[in-house]
C-alpha cells in the first residue's frame, strides 16, 4: 500500500519532468506484485491474518499510478514526435 501511495504522489513529478516516469511506472508494478501476494497470503491464512483491505488498496492505488504513468508516456511520445512531423505534412499556402 505504501508503495502505491509513494507512486501516486510522485505522479506530478511524472507530469513535470520526463524522469518521473522511471519512478511511478515501476513503483506502481511493484505495489500491484506485493499487494497480490499480501492478498494470497491472507487467504491462504484462513482468517489467523488481516490486512486483505490494505492489500486491496495497495492493488489499485500501483495499477492506478502505473496506468497513468503509461498514459503519459503515450501522451509524451505522441505530442513529441508524431505531432510534429503531421504539422510539417500539412501544407502551407504560399502568399
């Protein structure tokens, strides 16, 4: 949970500097890993352990930063490189 928590908060950092993608991304992947594990784990303890909630949380807190830190990606990839070359296709009128 706390990893995914770290990954949503560094999203701004994501959005400002093309660094913050190396951070959000993994941290995300890593939070979904360890939540489904802390999850297995709690069902396999037959109710001896808690923390299946936390477990959830962690899930959807690294899915929903490493989904939106892929969109960026995306988004950044598109508007810097394919824009531009669409933008010089479009022809100009010559006056």
């Amino acid at each position: 949970m706390v990893l995914g928590i770290i990954s949503i908060c560094a999203l701004p950092l994501a959005c400002c500097c093309g660094l913050g993608e190396v951070i959000v991304i993994p941290l995300g992947i890593v939070a979904v890993v360890l939540g489904f594990m802390a999850r297995n784990r709690v069902a396999a303890s037959q109710g001896t352990l808690g923390g299946g909630s936390k477990a959830l949380a962690g899930i959807v807190t690294g899915a929903t930063a490493a989904a939106i830190g892929i969109m960026l990606v995306i988004a950044i990839f598109v508007f810097g490189f394919v824009s531009p070359s669409i933008l010089n296709a479009i022809p100009t009128p010559s006056g």
